[in-house]
C-alpha cells in the first residue's frame, strides 16, 4: 500500500496542481488576490518534486545529489533574499535578477515535469491493468532513463528560449501591419494610417542602441498619426527623462497623441502620494517635448473636407479592482457628431467589453466607437505565435483579448503587444511591436477582416 501511494498518490496530487498551472489559473490568484503566495509555494514544491526525480534517476550518485540540493539551498535562499529585501520595485536590479533566476531554473523544470508526469500515468495505467487482468503481485514499473533524458531535452529548449529572450528577443522589434475595414469611413480618410506604440517602459530599457532602432523603425512607417496607449514608465517620470530626446525624433503627419496607462501614475513605486501628484504632470510634460499630445478624457478631431476622425483618449480604466478607473467616456466623447470617425486611445483591453456596471463599456456604448487601441497585457512578454496556425500566451487566461485585431459586431479592438518589458527583463515568442493600422472603406462582396488577428 505504502509502494502505492508513494508512486501514485502523491505524484497525483502533484499532476492536479500542474494541470492546474498548465492552465495558469495562477494568474487569476495574482490579479484577483487570492493567496496567490501559498499557491505559488505549491507549485514550485510540485515542479521541484518532479525535478528532484529526474535528477535522481539520471545522477544516482550521492554526492551528485548532495551538489544538487546545495545549489537549490543557494538558489531559493538567494530569491528568498531578494524578494525581502530593500528596492524590490518594477525597475530595481533585485526585483530583475529574481525574475531571471526564476525564469531560468523553474520554467523548464515546468516542461520537465509534465514529461515525467506522463510517464507517470502510463505506469499506473499499466500497474491498474496488470494488477487486475493478470496478478495481484505485479510490482510496480519502476521510472525508466530514456524517459528521464527525454525529459531533460526537452526541458532544454524552453531554457535556450529564455537565454535569447534576456539577450535578444526583448528588442527583437517587429513592425504588424492590418487592415481595418468600416462601412461608414468617408472617402476622405481611405487609406488613413496610425502607428501605436505602447508599453514603452522606459524604466526597463538597458540598450539605447536597440531603442534608437525601434524609434526609427516607427518613424519610417510615415503613417498620418502617431498615438501611445500608456505605460511610458514603471514607477516615476524621471525614469523616461534620458530618452524624451529618443523619441522627441518621431514625427507625424497629423500630429501624436498620448495617453496614460495604469503604470504612469505612480503606484507601483513606493512612491509618497505627494510624489504620486508630482510624478504625473511632470511625465505628461515630457509627453509633450517628445511631441505628444496627452489626452485625459478629451479628444482631438482631425478634419478633411468638413469629415471629421477623432482620436479620443481616455485616462486608465481596468476592470481588476487595484487596477485605476479614471478613464470617463461620456466626458472624452462629448465633442463627437453624427457621422465622426471614432478612435479611442485606452490603455487596458479590458474597458472594451467588460461587465461591470459602474461604467459602460466601448463594445456597447451609446456612441460608436469605430476602433478602440489597447496595450497593457504585453502577451506576458512569453508565448507561442505562428500566423495562420498557433496563438498562445499564458496570459490569455485573464484577459481574452491579449494580443492583435478582434471584432465585435461593428466595433474593432487592436491589442499592441508593447515596445519595452517589464519585470522579466526578456521577450521570448511574444515580440516587442510597432504597430501600423490602416483605415479602409468596406466594399460590397469584400470580407470584413480582422477579428482575432
């Protein structure tokens, strides 16, 4: 019985929390606040048991297993270290160094672990049926090597993953072109271009080189407008300071609008709330030396020919509860007209379609909102995109439009995957984006394209 449980039950219990984080159901705990940190100390219990396995069978040497339990000693003291330790904010070198570590040594023990959890469930099939078809004395099947190994291949890939994201991904910049098509777009503004960026971050970057290069690559887009959706910094104004000249370089050709994301009033820093008021206005005037005209819950209306496009920003509004909810679209759009073309600059994707009732949201309100532009997820900086086959991101298990061009009815959301990075100092399967979208008339017998783009 004792055989049985040892091999079976216990690793059951620890195949239920990996399908359980498989699932990332983790990152609801996070956002939501419910015991994320005992949860998170049951899954790494759960990845290390399988890992401390795997070691086993492949190093049966006790002295091999003695430097193995050092090295996690060392590791988990240091992370222990960090994460209690003074200037743990978004941008502090500790905060970074702990994301590092953790990315290196537990996300391919992840991949590790579910291959030994298969294994697993092939032994107790085999034990289950031989127990009761052939003998009640059938031993159980011990772990085989090549399993381990297998395991151990397989857990190398996502590690060399991460080493190019740390070192390369994160300015791997790519430039995602699409079509927007809406029915009622005067012919005035066919063919109408916007370049977002989003998530600068700013607070993050390590490489002025590489930024220049984003910079530059936007720039040559030539699109009529330029707009940023939030996010500029990670804590304080002073942190996009040194690259206010960087992108006071940008130029478009009907100007540059800005607005706030929930970063870029200060909470995240530590900051005294006299600080937190001091922070923002000041962010906002280096919005404007780069040539950004920051919209609080205001609009601007581009004319041509007495139609009118408007870009209407609205300050930060996210459904989670410690996420700001400043933004106010009865008050950004109490300029629009019957007839105007309406872009809205939000910061959060989830203002375009959620539930709660203390505010509308864009999918339903009462004046159209034509294309709604939405940064903030950052596809989680990890995941798995190739076009026309696979889209995934852990992230999609908080928010449902994380990434590219959806559609509602009539309405379109575009979701920037972001420019800079934040926390994990890497981008691994989830680039770092300049978007540019163009406005089209629908034409009779032309499919209307972009939903989940």
């Amino acid at each position: 019985m004792w055989a049985f449980i040892k091999t079976f039950f216990i690793p059951l219990v620890v195949l239920v929390a990996l399908v359980d984080f498989a699932f990332f159901r983790f990152l609801l705990r996070l956002t939501q606040g419910q015991g994320f940190g005992l949860y998170f100390i049951v899954i790494l219990l759960a990845i290390e048991y399988y890992s401390y396995q795997a070691a086993r069978i492949l190093a049966p040497n006790k002295y091999v297993m003695y430097a193995y339990i050092a090295v996690h000693v060392i590791l988990y003291g240091i992370l222990f270290y960090m994460s209690y330790s003074r200037g743990s904010g978004w941008s502090s070198a500790h905060f970074k160094n702990m994301l590092i570590l953790l990315t290196l040594f537990i996300v391919p023990k992840i991949f590790l672990a579910v291959a030994m959890v298969i294994e697993d469930a092939v032994r107790l099939i085999w034990y289950t049926y031989s127990n009761y078809r052939i003998s009640d004395d059938v031993e159980i099947p011990s772990r085989r090597k090549a399993v381990a190994w297998i395991a151990l291949g397989v857990a190398a890939i996502p590690f060399l993953g991460v080493v190019h994201g740390i070192f390369i991904g994160k300015y791997n910049y790519r430039v995602v072109r699409k079509p927007v098509y809406l029915d009622d777009l005067p012919e005035e503004f066919e063919g109408f271009t916007i370049t977002q960026l989003s998530d600068i971050h700013a607070g993050s970057f390590d490489n002025d080189e590489r930024v220049q290069y984003g910079i530059d690559l936007a720039n040559r887009q030539n699109s009529d407008i330029i707009v940023f959706t939030g996010d500029m910094v990670n804590n304080v104004y002073t942190e996009v300071v040194p690259y206010t000249p960087f992108f006071a370089k940008l130029s478009a050709k009907e100007g540059m609008f800005a607005v706030l994301g929930n970063h870029d009033y200060g909470h995240y820093g530590n900051l005294t709330e006299e600080e937190k008021k001091f922070s923002k206005p000041r962010l906002q005037d280096e919005q404007r030396k780069m040539g950004f005209k920051p919209l609080n819950n205001e609009m601007h209306s581009i004319v041509r020919n007495g139609k009118r496009l408007n870009i209407v920003g609205v300050e930060n509004w996210g459904n989670a509860p410690f996420f700001p909810k400043y933004g106010d679209l009865d008050i950004a759009t109490s300029g629009v007209r019957e007839g105007d073309i309406n872009v809205l600059l939000s910061h959060d994707p989830s203002h375009f379609d959620h539930d709660l009732e203390e505010a509308p949201n864009v999918r339903d309100y009462t004046k159209k909102i034509h294309l709604t532009l939405s940064g903030h997820t950052h596809g989680m900086q990890f995941g798995v995109e190739i076009p026309g086959f696979i889209k995934w991101s852990p992230v999609k298990y908080r928010y449902h439009n994380w990434a590219g061009l959806y559609k509602d009815r009539d309405r379109y959301l575009y979701v920037n995957r972001g420019f800079g990075f934040l926390g994990f100092p890497g981008r691994v399967g989830i680039w770092p984006e300049v978007t540019v979208l163009e406005l089209r008339k629908t034409t009779p017998g032309k499919t209307k394209r972009g939903a989940n783009a």
